[in-house]
C-alpha cells in the first residue's frame, strides 16, 4: 500500500513538472514597401440617343454695321427691259437734237428685242413735235430705199421726246431679213412745218425676223 502511494505522488510530481505547452501567439506582418495597385475596370452604360434628333434652336445674331457714305453716282437714263441705254454720236443730231439714246442695236420680228425705245431732247424751241423715219435695206446698201415716215414721237416736256419702235412697225413690204434698219428724226414747228433735221442715223441697228 505504501508502495502504490509513493507511485501515484511520483506520478503527481511529473505531471505538475512539465510545463505547459504555449499558446498560440498571432504573427506581426510588417507592411510592405512596395506600394498594391489595383486596377478596376467599371463598364459605363451609355446614354440612349433619342429616335429622332432635336433640332436646335437658332441663334440670331445681330449685327449692327456703320453704313460708309458712297459717292454720290448720277443715275443711268430710264431703260426698257433692263437693256443700259446705247448713246448715238452728238454729231448725228446736228446740234439739232442732243442726249439721243436707244435700247438695243437689234430689232426683231418674231424674238426679242422686238422694240427698241428711242429718247432725244431738242434744243430748237421752235420745234415742237418731232417725226420718226425709218427704212430698211440689205448688209450691203445695193438696193436702198427712200426713208418713210412712221409717226409723231411722244413729247415729254422740256424738249424730250420718245418713241418705242416694234419690229412689226416695219412695213410688210419694206422688211429685209438680215437688214440694216436706218433712221431720222425731223423736228417740226407747231404749224407743222420742217424746222431741221438730224442726219440719217445708218448701219446702228440690226433687223431681223427671228433671233440675231
């Protein structure tokens, strides 16, 4: 029995002698020098475009520009159909008539122009009205004809006077495909009389019965 008691103290004895087994303890992690990147892909929706497109608004801008002066131009002679007057040579009227201006140097009979509108200024005060003649003869002159009277030119005061002259003016039997259409202004005094004349005006105006 006292043997059995001395083994268990010796038992006892050994077990309170070893040490206990050590806890656990958690590992320090030092930080690291070399800084972590990280690198995150993020996927934006886009916009839904509307079906049909707004139009914009227009902006008005406005600008306000200092109108320079022009020179002060003198205004072109009245024109018939947008056709820039064409002056005959002082020369031609004598003295007699002055400022003598045509629309065209062609005259048709089926195209156009088919008139031309002619204007002059007397500086005879005796002569009242002024009376258009005319002919027409061939490119070459072979066969000219005696010059005819057409008629009174209107009077606009002043010394004026004007005429638009058609291509069917021209007589039947005086028309020349291709001609020269010749002309003169003679200026009468109120009783009807001839007080001068410009010289005949020849090889200015083209006639023809279709388009030149």
């Amino acid at each position: 029995m006292k043997k059995l008691v001395i083994v268990l103290l010796a038992v006892i004895l050994a077990a309170c002698s070893t040490p206990a087994a050590p806890t656990e303890q958690p590992v320090a992690v030092e930080p690291s020098p070399t800084p972590v990147v990280i690198v995150q892909t993020v996927v934006v929706e886009a916009t839904q475009v509307p079906a049909e497109p707004t139009a914009a608004e227009p902006v008005v801008v406005t600008v306000v520009v200092e109108a320079t002066k022009a020179p002060e131009v003198q205004a072109p002679a009245a024109t018939v159909d947008g056709n820039a007057p064409i002056a005959l040579d002082e020369a031609l009227g004598k003295g007699v008539f002055t400022n003598m201006t045509m629309t065209s140097s062609n005259l048709t009979l089926r195209c156009s122009p088919r008139d031309i509108t002619f204007n002059i200024t007397s500086l005879n005060s005796a002569i009242k009205d002024v009376v258009f003649y005319y002919r027409v003869t061939d490119l070459e002159r072979m066969y000219p004809k005696d010059y005819t009277p057409f008629g009174e030119m209107t009077a606009n005061g002043n010394g004026n006077f004007t005429l638009t002259f058609k291509g069917e003016d021209v007589h039947p039997d005086l028309r020349i495909d291709g001609g020269w259409l010749d002309f003169q202004f003679v200026g009468l005094a109120k009783d009807g009389n001839v007080v001068d004349r410009s010289q005949p005006i020849e090889s200015l105006v083209k006639y023809t019965f279709d388009c030149p």
